[in-house]
C-alpha cells in the first residue's frame, strides 16, 4: 500500500500515543466520530483544512501524517521530473538524490514549486488582457492621447510661420491630452495593481458578488441557523456589494442558498455526504432533492464536512458561466469561453441526463478530477414560458473522494491557455506554444 494511503493509519497511532479518544479528536476537528473512524481505517481520503486541523490538535506538522518532509520533497522532484525526457534509471534514484545533496533537491523542488505559480498567474493574466474589457477601453484610450499628442506636437514642429492664436490652442490640446492621458494611465496602472483573483472584481456585477463569496469562503452559517437572517439583511449589512444590480443578484443567490440549507441542514446533509462518498445521485434521492441542489450544496460545505475542496460551475442557455467556485488545479476562465468538452456543456446538449466524467487537465503534471454534470429547466415562466436551461457540474479532485477506475476526458481550461495541441474542439492557437 502506498505511504500516502496511510494517513488514517498515522493518524490513529498518533491519537492513540496521545491517549486522546477517538470521539473527543472527533469532536475538537468538527467532525463526527464515525467519520473519523473511517479516516483512522484509511477508507476516507482526508487532505486540505480537515488535515491541518487534525494535525494541530495531535501537536504534529499535517507532512509527519502525510509522507513526512522528506516524502514531500520527493514528491515534488518527482512531479518536476514527469513528462522530461528522463531515463527511467535517473527518474528511479530521485530518493538517492535527495539523500546525498538535500539542498540542490530543495533549491529544485522550491524553483518547480516557483514555476507553477508564474504558470497559473500567466494563464490569469493572459485570460484578462485578452477578454478583460475595461482592460481593453483603457488601453484604447492611452492610445488615443498618445496618438493625439503625437500629431499636435508634430504640426507644432514643423509649422514655422503658426499662427499665435492657432499656436495657443494647440498647446492647450496639448496640455488637455497630456492630462488625459495621465489620469488614464494612473487608473490603468491602479487597476492592474490589484492582487490576483480580486483583480478587476468590480468589474460586473457577477465579480462583486462572486468576490462576496469568495470572502465567506462560500459558506454562510446565517443561514444555516434554524432561524436564519434575511438575505436582504445580510447583503445590506455586508456593505462590500456596491452596485444594485450586484446586490439583487446577491439577494437570488442567498434566497436559493437558504432553500437547500432548509432541505438539506447542515449537520445531517455533511454526515450523508461523507457516508456516501459525496455521491449527488444517492444524496439527492435520499434527501428527496434534484442532484443540481445537492451540487449547490456540497459546494457550500466547508472543507472540513467534505474531507477537501468541491468547485462547482454553472452556465446558462448560451453556456455563459454565470456561477463559479474554482478549485486549484482545475482553472475557470474568467473572461471569455471555457473548454467545449466539458462535461458541463455536454449537459446541456442532454437536458435531464445526468453524467459523472473523470476528466484529466492537460499540464506538465496532468491533474485528475471526478465530475458530475447536469442540466434542468428553470420554469420561472411556468409551463407556457421560453425553455430557460440551467447546466451545472461539480468538480471533486483526487484529493478529496475516491477516484473511479476509468479511463478519463482529457479537458483544457481555455483554448488560449491549454497545452493541448491535437485536440479536435480547439478555436484558436494556444499561447503555450512553447509548453509554459
């Protein structure tokens, strides 16, 4: 068995070193005692905040119950070395590398850790600069001053004999542009100082809301109470939603999220989704719900109720995402659109059908992920209204359930920002040509 499989294991001998019960361990990581014995009988995966939590709690480094330090270092060597033209020998005395020269291993292990870092802020950026609009006007118009101030210094040098009075107005075009063109750069210069993900997010109204979310992590325990508060109330109060149209989206979103917190509460819905592995299918029949609200739902849950993270995506009719919570590894363009073998768009090609894909990313370290899609009709207008359609597909890294055994879906982002070059769905060249 694979040391990394025997976390539970580690995590059982620890406790019992401690002389800690299993019950009170339970209870100190938020979690509930049959959950925990899963995880010290190594049937549950375990990873992310649930980790780090049970790691403090038993006073060790969350790495000591993983594969240790070293281990990690390993790992990572390993992971920089994938898809290098290596002999299998060299690949094979990676632990004998490490051993005899740990600091050149850790200098290489941190420069790979480095390199994924640019490749993820590059595949941002890029996505930004090519779809961003407030990006693209503001570049227009330092543009346009400068092409302004260019042609009015040009009549001023070469005109000789100008006009007084012509030769004032040029100066003062001269002194309106250059000062158009300050105040553009400053506000093009501070919108590209704000950091990463929040960058822009004010840009429409659904960035406000999903940056809202973002700060809650996506989970709001005001409504998980019995008696909970008004979305209304929560969204004037939060006063982080400036715009109206943001707010009114925000008060759709937590009304919805207040309806499956009703149908699904918390403590019971965490304990079943544990118990099932997080299976929509078995879920939503046994809390009597569509498996899109059960999506909805695992994709609110803390980390530590579903043992790692849960992304979910949503789009609507004209496979517009109009709702996205990202994991790492799996990246949701934010701008423009997202890969067409998405098992999400198949969905909505298949109403009513429901589809659970293990799909692979494409990347140096290619990167798997079990996926349930599906979509439904959204009758806001009744029987007698347009078909309105509603796709959405929830994205489970390995990390977080038990991986099927199947041959997975290989999958991009974004065709400006995937790797790969033969895919038969691809609508414009790749940037990576060079496989950065």
């Amino acid at each position: 068995m694979p040391r990394s499989s025997l976390i539970g294991s580690r995590i059982r001998e620890r406790r019992t070193v401690m002389g800690i019960r299993q019950a009170d361990l339970a209870r100190r990581a938020g979690i509930s005692p049959s959950y925990l014995n899963l995880i010290e009988h190594n049937r549950r995966r375990i990873g992310g905040k649930l980790l780090v939590e049970i790691a403090r709690h038993l006073d060790v480094e969350a790495s000591a119950l993983t594969e240790g330090a070293g281990a990690t270092l390993i790992g990572t060597l390993r992971e920089a070395a994938a898809g290098q033209d290596l002999a299998e020998p060299e690949y094979n005395r990676v632990e004998e590398f490490a051993g005899r020269f740990p600091g050149w291993a850790g200098l290489l292990a941190d420069r790979h850790r480095r390199v994924r870092e640019l490749e993820r802020m590059v595949e941002m950026l890029t996505d930004r600069m090519a779809h961003d609009p407030f990006l693209s006007a503001s570049l227009h118009e330092v543009i346009s001053a400068v092409t302004s101030i260019r042609s009015t210094a040009s009549i001023l040098a070469d005109t000789e004999d100008i006009d007084p009075s012509w030769q004032r107005r040029f100066h003062r075009n001269l002194s309106d542009d250059s000062q158009r063109l300050a105040d553009s750069a400053q506000a093009l210069v501070a919108y590209l100082d704000e950091s990463g993900e929040e960058a822009g997010s004010q840009s429409t109204p659904q960035d406000e809301v999903e940056a809202f979310l973002r700060r809650h992590d996506f989970h709001l325990p005001d409504l998980e109470r019995s008696l909970p508060r008004a979305p209304e109330r929560i969204v004037s109060e939060g006063g982080d939603l400036r715009s109206t149209a943001a707010r009114e989206l925000a008060i759709r979103f937590l009304r919805r999220y207040r309806r499956d917190a009703e149908l699904m509460p918390l403590a019971r819905f965490a304990e079943a989704a544990r118990t099932l592995n997080l299976d929509p299918g078995r879920l939503a029949q046994q809390f009597g719900v569509d498996p899109a609200a059960v999506f909805r739902r695992l994709a609110s849950l803390p980390e530590r109720e579903t043992g790692g993270p849960v992304g979910l995506v949503i789009c609507d009719g004209s496979g517009t995402l109009t709702f996205r919570k990202p994991v790492d590894g799996f990246s949701l363009p934010r701008f423009g659109s997202a890969c067409p073998l998405w098992p999400l768009y198949q969905a909505l090609s298949r109403p009513m059908t429901p589809l659970r894909t293990v799909v692979e990313l494409g990347g140096p370290v290619p990167a798997r992920f079990l996926t349930y899609a599906l979509c439904q009709p959204a009758l806001s207008a009744g029987f007698d209204g347009p078909q309105v359609l509603e796709a959405a597909m929830l994205i489970l890294p390995e990390t977080t359930v038990d991986m099927p055994r199947e041959t997975p879906q290989a999958v991009g982002s974004s065709c400006r920002i995937c790797p790969r070059h033969d895919c038969v769905a691809r609508r414009e060249p790749s940037i990576l040509s060079n496989g950065f």
